[in-house]
C-alpha cells in the first residue's frame, strides 16, 4: 500500500527466468526488489541462469521472500489509500452501479 509507481518496474525477468509462455514483449509489473535490481533488462543472461533461477524464485515463493519473489503491482499502485473488506468493495461497487444506470440509462434509450 506504501508502494509508488516509482517503485514499480516493468520486467521480463521473472517470466524469461521460469520459461513462462508469454508472447515476446509482454512486460511483467512487479514492485521492485533485489531480483529486479539484479536481473532486469539482462534477458540473454536470465536465460542462461533459468534452472538456477527458477529454483532460487520457487524457493523465495515458498518461504513468501519477497527480496526475490515478485510482488506483482499494475500501475496504479501509487493510488491505493486503504485497504477494504471485500463486501465493503463490492457494496460500493454496485451502489456506484445502481446510481449511474438510474441516471444515465434512461437517456440513452430514449
């Protein structure tokens, strides 16, 4: 909740480093950390360590290591204030829905 999007890096680094299928491009958006700091943007090297890294990464999952393991974080993670109970959210969410398609519905159909 603390983090910025400053603290965020957008990083191929897990995904090349546990042969995840993701098309070549696709980024993943995790918050900073000692992995990063030592394997992002080094792509032909992640994959020449794969099988140590990838046990290092399942290692720091397990042990909930978050030096190592990412904490994935998309990009608005400088604007969460709180932290809500689920049907808090979710009450919030369908009042918000409820109010717009009373107001704004009827003039679309019209």
């Amino acid at each position: 909740m603390q983090a910025t999007a400053d603290d965020t890096v957008l990083t191929r680094a897990y995904d090349l480093a546990t042969a995840a299928p993701f098309p070549p491009g696709i980024g993943d958006r995790v918050l900073r950390n000692e992995f990063t700091a030592a394997w992002h943007g080094r792509d032909a090297e992640v994959v020449g360590h794969r099988t140590e890294l990838a046990d290092q990464l399942a290692a720091a999952a397990t042990a909930g290591d978050a030096r190592l393991a990412p904490a994935r974080a998309g990009c608005a993670a400088g604007l969460i204030r709180s932290v809500l109970p689920t049907e808090e959210i979710m009450r919030s969410l369908i009042a918000d829905a409820e109010r717009v398609l009373r107001e704004r519905a009827l003039p679309l159909l019209e």
